[in-house]
C-alpha cells in the first residue's frame, strides 16, 4: 500500500502502541489513536472538526470493556433525533465503548515495514485505495482508511466514533446512526500535510516580501 508521509508514521505508532498491549494484530481502534498523535494527518483533521480530540480517543479507550460480540442493538434501526433515540443515546453515552478482538490476521506491507493487520483495518487501506484510484491520486490518505474502518459496523473503531460524535457532536436528525458515522468523518475532505503545505507557502510568501524590501523594490506596494 501506496501512503502519504503521514500514513507509515501512522502506523508505526499504532504498531507501538499494540506491541505494549501484546496484540496480535493492529485493530481500528489502536489505529485511530494514532491517527491522533500524528501531525497534520487528514484523519485527525476530520476528527478535530467533528469537535473529537487525542484526549477524547484516549479517555474512551481506558474506559473501554472488551466483550465477545458487539452489542445485538443494531444501530441501523435508530434514528437520530426519532422516538427512540433517546434511549439510545443514553445507553451508548453511558456504557464503555465495547472492544472485540477483531477477525483476521494480515501481512501487509507499508513504506518497507511488515504489519499483521485485523480484517477491518484491511478494509479499511483497501477502502482508502479505491478511493484514490477513483480521484487518479497516487496515495492513500489517511481520512479514506478513517472512512473505510467505520465503514463497517462490527468495527472497534465504528463504536468508538459512534460514542464520541454521540458525545461531543450534535448536528445530526434523521439518520441512521449507521450513517452518521461514516458521513460526518467524510462531509469535508481534510488531506494529509495540508496545514504543513499552507505554512511552508505562507513562509515562502513572508520571504519573498522581505526579499523584496531588502532590495527595496519600488513596486512591491503596488502589488498590495
């Protein structure tokens, strides 16, 4: 898998992070975490701006319970803002955010480094892969793997977000928290390096007017 800068930091940290767990595996929810603690990945953006921080991810993960299944109340019949979301709501802001040790077991290989992944993070690079060959992009950013691990619903990382967009983000009526999920990740596209790439061109910017002061060029004023 083709990935930007940001991505194989990424991953290393989420590799670091289940190797102090003894995990077996990356899952959704290691790699979210780490999508947070790197700078200026799109995915962190995406969170940010869903109100959703590094210390929101950590919080929930501490407080997590790892169960056998994820919870037979499926959040595809609830709708937000109808009779029975209430209830809902409740249940998910209250109860830990439920942790499966997620099927499979996959070499992958990014930036040269061997990685065992889960089955839905698999999905979720596969996703990020389609997305980008569908733009012509060469690679994958990290808010297309954000979109392709919450897309399915059985993820650690789906019930993770679930409870923190519940939490921190009210701006949602009339869907399917299914859908609220993977939409609001996805509503703006936050790419990888882009708050690095608008500096390095505001200091290129800011250089060139002092090297234009610095000569003493008499047109720059009017150019402003």
């Amino acid at each position: 898998f083709s990935l930007t800068y940001q991505g194989p930091a990424a991953f290393a940290t989420a590799k670091k992070v289940a190797d102090a767990h003894h995990a077996a595996a990356l899952l959704t929810e290691v790699l979210v975490l780490a999508f947070t603690k790197i700078n200026d990945t799109g995915a962190g953006t995406a969170l940010l701006d869903r109100h959703i921080s590094r210390i929101d991810v950590r919080r929930e993960l501490d407080k997590a319970r790892h169960v056998e299944k994820h919870d037979a109340a499926d959040p595809s019949l609830h709708y937000a803002g109808m009779s029975d979301s209430a209830p809902f709501e409740d249940r998910i802001k209250k109860d830990p955010v439920p942790l499966i040790n997620e099927p499979g077991k996959h070499l992958i290989m990014i930036a040269d480094r061997q990685y065992t992944v889960s089955d839905y993070v698999l999905h979720g690079l596969r996703y990020g892969k389609a997305l980008v060959d569908q733009q012509e992009s060469d690679v994958i950013q990290t808010q297309g793997i954000l979109v392709g691990i919450v897309d399915l619903q059985d993820s650690n990382a789906f019930w993770l977000l679930l409870k923190l967009l519940i939490l921190k983000y009210r701006s949602f009526y009339a869907q399917a928290y299914t859908n609220i999920v993977q939409d609001k990740l996805n509503q703006f596209r936050f790419a990888d390096g882009e708050h690095t790439a608008d500096r390095k061109r505001r200091e290129h910017h800011y250089n060139s007017l002092i090297h234009q002061l610095d000569r003493g060029d008499h047109f720059l004023l009017q150019e402003y």
